[in-house]
C-alpha cells in the first residue's frame, strides 16, 4: 500500500488518519491503517491541525461545544471584559462547569 500524499511505501504504518481532527469531536471518519504513512499523518497533525485548532476561532468554538482534546480536556479561552478591558481566562471541566480566573 502507498500514503496517498507522499506515495511511500505505508504498509507498515500505524496511524489512523482521521478525516475530521479527534479534537473537533470525529471517532468514526477515519480511513484505515496505510492509506496515509506514519510520517505525512505526523506532519499533517502537528504543522496543519495543530495550529488551525489552536486559533482563536476553533478554541472558542470546542469550548462552546463542548469538544474534548485528545487528552480529555476542554481547551480554555480567553477574552476582554467590561469597560476597563479586563482579561479574562475561562476554563470548562468536563462535566460543563465554567471558572473564571
């Protein structure tokens, strides 16, 4: 089997490579094991998703819904509050409970 971005020899990767990130709540749209190699999955992980779900817009967004990381967590936001313009962090257990710090 050969990655369909890089067209290596994958068939003895490991990765799973999800269509839609885990973190913005995919279990099911997956392809399977050696459709995409170990090393382009890695990359597309850590160089493309990464930052896209690490931007302002997409952490509020997982915030809001709720979407849980890969290592269980909600991610926390921040924002400007009030006339003085206090910053404000806010973080969400995953029982939905929100603290203000």
């Amino acid at each position: 089997m050969h990655c369909i971005f890089c067209k290596a020899d994958s068939s003895n990767s490991v990765s799973i490579e999800h269509i839609i990130p885990e973190s913005l709540g995919n279990t099911l749209h997956t392809l399977p094991r050696g459709v995409v190699c170990d090393g382009c999955n890695n990359y597309l992980s850590r160089d493309v998703e990464k930052p896209l779900l690490d931007s302002d817009h997409f952490r509020q967004a997982r915030f809001r819904n709720m979407l849980l990381s890969k290592k269980g967590r909600i991610p926390p936001v921040e924002g400007v509050f009030g006339p003085m313009g206090a910053t404000l962090a806010m973080s969400r257990g995953k029982d939905g409970q929100t603290s203000v710090n």
